[in-house]
C-alpha cells in the first residue's frame, strides 16, 4: 500500500497547481513596480511585535462544523444512528456528501472535481441531527450515491457510510453504524507563544499513516476555527489511529503536528505551535541572460502537509517579477520549497531553495527556456490551416540530471518525479502563440515537450512532440469534436430507469486502428514471436497505418503530431440522472473508439463497447440495457457462538484480492454491496456473473473472504452463512540498541499468505498494539519518521529502518512481540562526500547494511549539501554499502560505523576501473547487447542478499564493439558473468546454434586501479527448442516457464530456465548430456519430458503436449485448527511418482502465498487420481484426492 503515497501526493499536487494556473481568457494584469511595492508596505504595515498578522477577509458569518441544513436536491434520506452495540444514539450530528472521500467532494457534477480542486470547505449536501430515539430524516438529497457521517458524543462513523439511491424516500430507513472515538481539543500559539485566534483548523490522518486509514476505512478530515483565545474543541476524532493536525493563520503562516494514537472514550488537549516565517527573494530571466518582467513565481513548500494551506489561499504563495527580474515572497513559512515559473516567452527548470531568515535569497536564477523554440502548422484532417488556434506549452522542463537508475532523486526532484506525467497536463499554460492565417506558429518549447492546442469549432487536444525532430516542422493534426447519444432502459422490460449513471471513456484514437486489423494484415507472422516481439510488431504497424492515414495532408519537411486526450478528459464524460430520463448525450468529444458504460443500483455495469465517434458528428442509436445480474443473499454471523453480526460490509468480485479494492473505490464504480441488518441478514444484487468471492468487513473481527462456486448469469443464491473471527492482536514494545522504549516510532506489518497488512505507531512509552489481524505470517519492521526532516523538506532523511521481525498470528491468540531497533540510539555519523578531493554537492544517499540476513534491512537515507556534507541521524553498528546518486558521480562507497555515539568520517569515491569485451568463440565477432555482471566475491549479506545470492552485483551491457566498462569500483576480489538476455537468443553464430553464457576468472581490483579483463568468449552452446501444442493440437496464446534439469547435475546450481510464448520456446546454453525439459504455465498442469539428449552445440527439438489443469490445496491444521504452514508436504500420481516440485524456496513460496485459514496451493495438476502426504513433528499423514475437471480441490489434516 505504500505505493499509494507518491500517488496521493501526485493528486495533491497537480490538482493545487492547475488550480493555482487555471488560466481566464483575459490576460492578467502585471503589477508595476510601485504597486508592488505599497503591496509589500502594506503588508510591513501589519507586521507586529509577534509577527505577521493574517491578511485575509473575514467570513461574513461564523463558520459552524456541525450546521444544520437542507439540501438542494428532491430525495430524503431517513435513518437511525446506533453505536457499537446497537444502541441508538441521540443528538448525532449526520451529513450527507457528494463523494467517498473528503479531499474529493462534489456536489452536483464530477467535473466540480477539475474546477474546484481540493476545496476541503467540508459543506455537506444536506445535515441534521439525531432526535432521542437517534432517528434522523435528511432533506434535499440528490438521486445517486452519497455519503455520510455521524459524529458526537465520543462516536463517529468509520470514515463515511455509502448512500444508495434505493436507500432514499424509503420507510426502512438506513442505520448508521458508529464506533467510539476520542474527544479533542487544544489551542493555537504562534512561534513567540501568543494565543492565535481565527487560525483554521485541519484534523486527518497523518501523511505517512495514510495506508493504515485506508486499510482501517477511516478517511477521516474535520475543520474548525479557533476562537479569540486560541482555543479550539472538536467533538469527536478517529481513535486509535496517528493522527495530523494542521493551523493555518493564512496560507503562508502555517503549523502542524502528528499525535495520537489516542484511546476510545479519551479526551485529548493538543497544543499547536505555528511554524516561525521568514522572506524569500531571487531573480529570473531568459536563456539569454535577459531579465524577465512580468513572470509569475510559484514557491510549494516540499513538506506535503503544508499543501492544505496552499490550496486555501493560493495567491499568497504566488508573486510576479519586477522590471528588474527581480521577485520578493514577503512571507513564507521557514521550509524548502520548489520554485516554479513561466512567462510570456516559456518555462523555467523547477528550483530548489530555502526560506530560513527574513532575507532569505534564491541561490541562483530561475531561467526560462527559451533557447529552444519550436515551429510548425496547425492543420485540419483535410490539411487546410488553421487560423486563429492557440498553441500552448503543456510541459515543464526538467532538469537534465533529477535522480538516476541507481539512486534516489534530490528533494526537489521526488516532488517533480511524482508529478512530471500528469502535473503538465494540469497547468494551463502562460506561454503560448496564435497561428497565423497559414496555420504557422512559433513557440518556446523543446523537443519531447507537450502543446496543447485550442481552437473555436475543435476539440481540444494534446500533442507529444518526438524527442528526435530530425529538423523537421510540426503538423499539429486537429479534428472538429464529435459525440455519442443514447438511451439506458432495463433489459427486461425496456421500462427506463429512475436512478443512473453512464461515463464516457475514449479507448484509442481516430487514427489507431484496432488490434485485431492489424493482426489480419497477411504479411505478418507471429509465429515464434515472443510477447515483446509481438508488442513490438503491432505498435510498429499501427505507426505506418497512422502515418498512412494523414500522409497526403503533410510536406516532406513535417512530421505529424496526432492528437491525445487529456488525462483529466474522463471527469467530464460523466453524467447522472435521477428524473427517469431515458436519454443521454455526449457533445464535444475527441474521434476515435469509445466505451460508454451504464451504472445504476441494482444493476449489472453494462459496457458498450467500439463506438465509432468521427469527427463533427453525433454516433446515434446506443442503447445500453441493463440487466439484474445474479443475488446472493444470507447472514454474517460471528464464528463459534453464531450471534448475528449487524453492520458488516460484504462484497463480492472475481479475486481474493477484490474486496479491499471495492471499499477502496467506496462504490464508485457501483460494485455490489450491502450492509447486514440487525439480524446479521444482507442482500448483494446487481452481481455479474463469474464473480466467486465474498469479502466482509465487520466492526470488531478480523476481514474475511471465502470462496465459493461462482455466479452464473440470473441466479439467485440464498441461505449463504459467512462466519467472521476475532483474528488475532499483536501488541509488544519498541527499543533502541540501548533497550530505551521509543516513543513515536512506525510499526508495519504485511503477510503474503492473508495478504493483509496493518500500521501503526507506539505511544509515548514505546508501545504498540493492533487488534483483529487476519491469522497469517507477518514480517514486522519499526521505521523512524523524522519529523524534523519531513519539515524541513529534506525527505531523504524521513526513513530510518533496521530489520524485519516474523510473527506468526494465530486466530484467537494475542501474541507479544517486543521490537529491538538497532537503528535506533545508534551512531550519529556525519562526514564529508568527496570525489578526487572535490565535494559532491546534493548526491542523494541511500545506506544499506551489508553482512547480514535477508531480513538485514538497516537502511537510512540522506543527502549531501553544497560542501559535501552529510548527515546520517542514527546508524546501527556495522558494515554498510552506501549507494550514490549525483550529477558527478553515481556508484557505491563503503562506510563502517563504530559502536558510538557519533561519529564523523571523509569518505572518498573509489575510483577503480573494470573493462572487458565479450566475443564469440568460434570467429571472435563481438557480441553486441549481452548481459554483463561484475560480481564482488567477497561482499555478502543485507537486504538484497535474496536476489543477487548475497553478493554485491553491478549490471551492464555490451557495446557494438563488444566492450563493456564499469566505474567507480571499490577495491575487492571480483568475477565476471556475461549472459545473452534476448528471450529468443538472437546472438546466434547460426541460426541453429545459440551463444551460451560464460563467466570469467576471479581477479583483485587495487584502489584506484584499472582492470582488463580477458576476452570473454562465449561459446556455441547446446540448447532445446520446445515446441508446445494444447490437447486440440493448437499453440496456447500465453507465456510458459522452461527449465532443463541435467540428470546428475552438480548441487547447487541452477536448472537452465527460459520463457516461452505461444508454441515454442528456447533454452540455451546448455552443456552436454540428458536432461528433463519441464514446463509450467498459468491454467495448465505441469508437463515433462525426460531423456533428452543433447550433444555439443546441438540444439535439439522436442515437443510437449500440455493439458488443462486443476487446482490442488491442502489445508493443514494442528491444536485449536491452527493452520501449520512449517509442514512438509509431498503430492503423488496414481504410479506412487512424485510430482509437486515443493522442495526449497518453491515450498517456501506456496507457503507465503497460502489463506490465512490454511489453505495453501500445491500446483496444478491433471486431473485423475493423487495422494497428498503430509508430515509435521515426525507424524505422518496421507490423503486421497480425485481430481476432476474445472474443480478445485480441497483435502485437509488434522494434527493434534
């Protein structure tokens, strides 16, 4: 789930920056120098003794977090609240809102989301409050999904409840299920320790604890306004859960702090210090050295947190330039920031700075691009020009070095690598130019660039610019907008449907034709072809079948852009309806292929797929009916004493994995969902078919999915029982080296085989605890989150880790796991980072412990300043490699840290040198593109042990020479490995003769030395060739693993393994003499020949039939049905042979990815007749499985 967070932060932030940029059709006026100046006066002029004052305008009335209204809409909702027992409870304030989450409210249109980014004003739709009985009636809803809150009384509801349009004008009414929080209050001082009055608060989940809220569905996001003491009280917050609060006294006066977990029914005082300010001043000018007037500067601090304060006042971070290309940010508050600009004439390279005084300065200029110009025309598909389109720049340039392959990125640079693929698209631009009556423009952009082009009568596109223009012209290709209208009926009946949906999305464009017309194309022959060769073949005749289609309207000077959609297209090709309108219409949309689906309650989602938009006209006639689908209904009940479980979250999708996907997408895309009743009893319909798994979520167990006979098209299935458990609660304490508790510190946990995971942090006194875990096998890691970094900008020293720690969680079991951190009270090393005696400035740092286990992951993250300088807050003792990233110098230095408490060391980049060539054997022609690795022999260990089998690996290739080279070597005993890495072995010296692999003798690389390496001659190997048919005689259209087993091969070296796709694949370099060729795909049972004999420099065909296969599991059980996951496990045919394969790490494998009830996979196999056997602490147990056709299979054992 981590992943999730560069993803978050990429909304965050390219949602601010369009909205910050979003253009008007008026140019703006240009401040003069002394508007600028009475601006700053006035600003001087309110400057007191404890700092700046806010300077925005006062809201007309008091803001009120728990107001009281009535909708717009023409639907009610009524309801019940109840706590966690059932109990109903009064005086609940509850709300309805337009979206799933708070930071994505909308109220009557989805494309509210591109006008109106991240508003966070939190206004509901409608609210009221609950009477004595916690019965509650809403008015003014609208006729689709909603959701809702309650909130009082130390209870909440777990991040919002969904609304169903069934749901409303009912007499039923919908109970909101709550759970206890904790009560929050607190108040506001300023750096100096003065109270603040009127600072808007913000309450959500802490940045880095994200996932945990996902996981837990608690998105949770609250506001209120301190008082005139600085006071502020919020009535109820998330409770067990680390927790954010943020202060604005104006966008550019900000502060925040993490806090909590906090106990249920608690009340908390939380004191909110802001952040001390400073001023910010620099210049900007052209390529030329030419100062720029009239730009306009954009400073985003890199702390995240502070992006709420932007987005509520934006213009106070945003200044323009003087006459002089001089700008000034009077305030901003003491952080990193990144500087953006653009102008008239172009962009400039994002800069990195830093607020820390009141006179703070820019370290060199911001330069707008405009060395690099680019030219062109603007035509219609008829090649007549365009007059009067206006062309913009939709790109930021990029550094030229941001972050290379083997390291991490600058600061500065996360926050741009997040954003580069979609923050472009969001800014509308500044620089531009209008094409002239022949269509020709002229504009300040570069090659790979993106335009943007708009113009009266056309759709709106974006163009990608080839980063190779060959001194070529752009022929920007536009086309007049076209359009798709239809109908939405149900499919029984043809009666219209009074609540739905229906969302347009573009599938390829007007120019792209479809996979399977270029496959029919009888000149093209996939046999043999792997998937990327297939991929490649395809992508390259769609490109002749494009150009084909516009070759005749371009000039032999010009290559033709062709037009993209832009990436937030998709938000306005949505419409709803609530008025039983049959009708729908789509205008303005781009040429091409499009899919337009129908959602409604109840219902299957309906796609309609390959409508043909063509340019200027309307594609009539769709029609999308909608079908019931399947019905599953039963009861949640709690496991062992069967009592009803009320509240329960139950989906249904096609994967183990679709259930935290559906609440994740909280209903957006109308999956099927309900909630059980008081009496544990529940509804799903609108199933499609093929969907087999149930997932429930339920207040107080652990979430639970099982797997059943999947729905076929109609059915209606009843009487289903889902039993939920307790699970199981891991609960320990944390400790530095010292066995000191620490406070504060990250506690993550994740288990392949439940495929669950959980965070959370320890208190003051250093403890942890989480409840409800699925059983499984965790793997546990405390992490340090420095908070001190994280404000500071520098998010390379955030992540502080030291080793994985396995539990075990057994349902019903509480288990405590106390954590020892090495990491933690370790050596504060610093140093200095030089290169030949020159300081590297801003190389990134990433130290990773050497030496050790696989679950070794001591890992710490810094960066080096303008001196060379750096800083590792706390290392654990020990052996590190330390992995550089710089514009001088990229490579790996070694660090050893002693056992103190600093520590303070130079270290000089190694400077040894390793070059070899890789030639053929039989002729000596160099072979271009082959796989080269330098190993160190003597390194071993750490967190990487696991995939370069624990030594310290460099990979490279080989030149068209031959050649290859490696740099910055440090001193070592080390061999080369060259492997030829095309998976159809094109390195050939005939076609029947494959390259084989071949490794070079050990050497010593001295410091600073240079090392040639012999000649690696590759030899003419052996190889099979497998040519694969399915039972109908047919090539398979999928991927297969190969492997050839030497018979009597030497221990411990690895089978020759290569890939296969369709009917045949290719193992090479293979030694002389007989073999098992075996091979495994998805869907099929393993196949094998054996006796194959190969002679040198022989390549041998064989053939292999596959066949269908069926899933074997085994459940394995010990005392109390605790799954036994350490049990050795061996599957037999019906002849007494072998045939799981489940030795060493494949053992290891199925284990990891087995259920958390037991339940692990032991292969696919044919069906027929096996007997699975099972031995755990010397018991041995049999079992007969009869496998049959397009049914898995289940066998089970009991151990005492």
């Amino acid at each position: 789930m981590k992943r999730f967070l560069p993803l978050i932060a990429l909304v965050v932030v390219a949602l601010l920056v369009f909205w910050i940029f979003q253009d008007d059709s008026t140019p703006e006026e240009v401040l003069d120098a002394p508007a600028v100046a009475k601006a700053e006066e006035t600003l001087a002029a309110a400057t007191l003794d404890r700092g700046p004052e806010r300077l925005v305008e006062e809201e007309a009335e008091p803001f009120d977090p728990r107001v009281e209204k009535v909708g717009d809409g023409n639907f009610g909702l009524v309801g019940t609240v109840v706590d966690e027992k059932g109990v109903p409870l009064a005086d609940m304030w509850v709300a309805a809102f337009g979206g799933p989450y708070p930071f994505f409210d909308f109220e009557l249109d989805v494309a509210e989301l591109i006008e109106n980014p991240l508003e966070l004003s939190l206004e509901p739709i409608a609210s009221t409050r609950s009477d004595a009985d916690g019965k509650f009636q809403l008015e003014g809803l609208y006729g689709r999904g909603q959701y809702l809150v309650a909130r009082g009384h130390h209870h909440l509801t777990r991040g919002r409840q969904e609304i169903r349009p069934s749901d409303l004008d009912t007499e039923e009414g919908l109970v909101v299920h709550t759970i206890p929080g904790a009560h929050l209050e607190g108040s506001v001082i300023d750096e100096f320790g003065a109270p603040v009055a009127n600072v808007e608060i913000f309450v959500g989940p802490s940045l880095m604890y994200i996932p945990q809220a996902i996981r837990n569905r608690d998105i949770y996001l609250d506001r209120v306004f301190t008082d005139s003491s600085g006071h502020y009280s919020i009535d109820v917050v998330p409770a067990n859960m680390t927790l954010s609060i943020v202060g604005l006294d104006g966008a550019t006066h900000p502060g925040m702090r993490d806090f909590g977990p906090l106990n249920p029914g608690t009340d908390a005082d939380i004191k909110l210090q802001l952040t001390p300010t400073g001023s910010l001043s620099g210049t900007i000018e052209n390529s030329d050295g030419e100062s720029v007037a009239g730009a306009k500067i954009l400073a985003i601090p890199i702390d995240l947190r502070m992006l709420v304060g932007v987005v509520r006042a934006f213009p106070e971070y945003i200044v323009e330039s003087k006459a002089d290309g001089s700008f000034h940010f009077p305030q901003l508050p003491k952080r990193s920031v990144v500087l953006f600009a653009q102008g008239r004439d172009g962009r400039a390279i994002p800069v990195g700075s830093a607020v820390t005084s009141q006179d703070s300065v820019v370290g060199k200029p911001l330069v707008l691009q405009t060395m690099h110009d680019l030219t062109g025309r603007v035509i219609g598909m008829d090649g007549k020009a365009i007059a009067g389109a206006k062309v913009l720049l939709n790109s930021i340039p990029m550094p030229e070095s941001s972050g290379g392959r083997r390291g991490l990125p600058a600061p500065e640079n996360m926050l741009m690598e997040m954003a580069k693929e979609i923050l472009p698209e969001l800014i509308p631009a500044e620089t531009w130019a209008i094409t002239d009556a022949s269509g020709r423009f002229h504009i300040a952009a570069w090659e790979g660039a993106k335009l943007r082009v708009e113009a009266v009568d056309y759709s709106k596109a974006v163009y990608s610019v080839p980063r190779k223009m060959e001194d070529k012209k752009l022929a920007l290709i536009l086309m007049q907008p076209g359009g798709i209208a239809g109908t939405v009926s149900n499919q029984d009946d043809g009666t219209p449907l009074t609540f739905y949906a229906v969302n347009g999305t573009q599938d390829s464009s007007y120019f792209t034709p479809p996979d399977e017309d270029v496959e029919d194309f009888p000149d093209m022959d996939f046999s043999g072809s792997d998937w990327r060769e297939r991929s490649r073949e395809i992508a390259e005749r769609k490109e002749e079948a494009k150009r084909a289609m516009v070759g005749e309207i371009i000039r032999d000077d010009e290559t033709a852009i062709l037009p993209e959609k832009s990436a937030m297209d998709n938000l306005r090709n949505i419409q709803m309806k609530e008025n039983g309108d049959p009708t729908f219409l789509f205008e303005g949309l781009m040429p091409g292929n499009w899919t337009i689906e129908g959602r409604a309650d109840g219902y299957v989602v309906e796609k309609y797929k390959n409508i043909r938009v063509e340019p200027g006209a309307i594609t009539e006639g769709i029609e999308i009916k909608m079908s019931r689908g399947a019905t599953l209904s039963g009861r949640v009940v709690a496991f062992g004493t069967r009592e009803p479980v009320a509240g329960a979250v139950v989906t249904i999708g096609r994967s183990k994995e679709s259930g935290f996907e559906a609440y994740f997408r909280m209903g957006v895309e109308t999956t099927a969902m309900a909630r059980s009743k008081a009496d544990g009893s529940f509804t799903l319909t609108g199933i499609a078919p093929g969907m087999e798994w149930v997932h429930v979520i339920a207040e107080g167990f652990s979430p639970t999915s099982i797997h059943g006979k999947p729905l076929e098209k109609g059915e209606v299935r009843e009487e289903v029982v889902i039993q939920v458990r307790q699970g199981s609660n891991i609960h320990g304490y944390v400790y530095d080296r010292h066995g000191v508790p620490i406070p504060a510190r990250l506690v993550g946990g994740f288990a392949m085989d439940s495929q669950d995971f959980w965070q959370t942090s320890t208190d003051e006194n250093g403890y942890y605890h989480v409840e409800h875990v699925k059983p499984g096998n965790y793997f546990i890691i405390t992490a340090s989150l420095d908070d001190e970094a994280l404000f500071t900008g520098n998010l390379l020293a955030v992540l502080n880790g030291s080793r994985l720690v396995q539990c075990f969680a057994r349902e019903g079991e509480t288990h405590e796991v106390d954590i020892t951190d090495l990491s933690a009270g370790g050596c504060n090393m610093k140093g200095r980072l030089l290169n030949q005696g020159i300081p590297i400035a801003g190389a990134t740092m990433f130290a990773m412990g050497s030496g050790g286990s696989m679950f070794d992951m001591r890992m710490a993250t810094a960066q080096s300043d303008d001196d060379g300088e750096f800083e590792f807050k706390s290392l654990a003792p020990g052996d590190y490699t330390v992995r550089l990233d710089s514009e001088e110098w990229k490579g790996s230095v070694e660090l050893i840290v002693p056992d103190a408490d600093e520590d303070y060391q130079i270290l000089e980049t190694p400077q040894g040198v390793v070059r070899g060539r890789v030639l053929t054997e039989t002729n000596g022609t160099p072979v271009e593109d082959a796989t080269v690795k330098l190993v160190r022999d003597d390194s071993s260990g750490g967190m990487f042990s696991m995939f370069t089998g624990g030594k310290e690996t460099d990979w490279g290739n080989s030149d068209e020479n031959g050649y290859f080279e490696f740099e910055g070597k440090a001193a070592g005993r080390y061999h080369v490995e060259v492997e030829i890495n095309s998976w159809r072995n094109t390195n050939v010296v005939s076609e029947d003769s494959p390259l084989g692999n071949e490794r070079s003798k050990g050497f010593t690389l001295y410091e600073n030395d240079t090392k040639i390496v012999a000649d690696i001659l590759l030899p003419v190997s052996s190889a099979i060739k497998v040519l694969i048919q399915d039972a109908q005689g047919k090539a398979p259209d999928q991927g297969y693993t190969l492997t050839a087993i030497m018979d009597g091969g030497e221990e411990g070296v690895e089978p020759n393994s290569n890939w296969g796709f369709g009917g045949e694949g290719l193992i090479s370099g293979l030694s002389p003499g007989t073999y098992t060729v075996r091979i495994e795909g998805r869907g099929f049972a393993k196949a094998q020949i054996e006796g194959v004999v190969v002679g040198e420099a022989e390549t041998v065909e064989v053939e292999i039939q596959i066949e269908e296969g069926v899933q074997l599991n085994a459940r394995i059980l010990g005392a109390n049905s605790q799954p036994l996951p350490e049990a050795s496990i061996k599957v037999f045919d019906s002849e007494g042979k072998r045939v799981d394969g489940l030795d060493g790490p494949t053992a290891a494998f199925s284990r990891m990815f087995g259920a958390e009830d037991g339940t692990m996979p032991l292969g696919t196999f044919v069906p027929g007749s096996y007997v699975v056997e099972v031995e755990y602490e010397g018991e041995v147990q049999t079992r007969n499985a009869l496998l049959s056709p397009n049914e898995s299979t289940i066998v089970e054992f009991q151990f005492r």
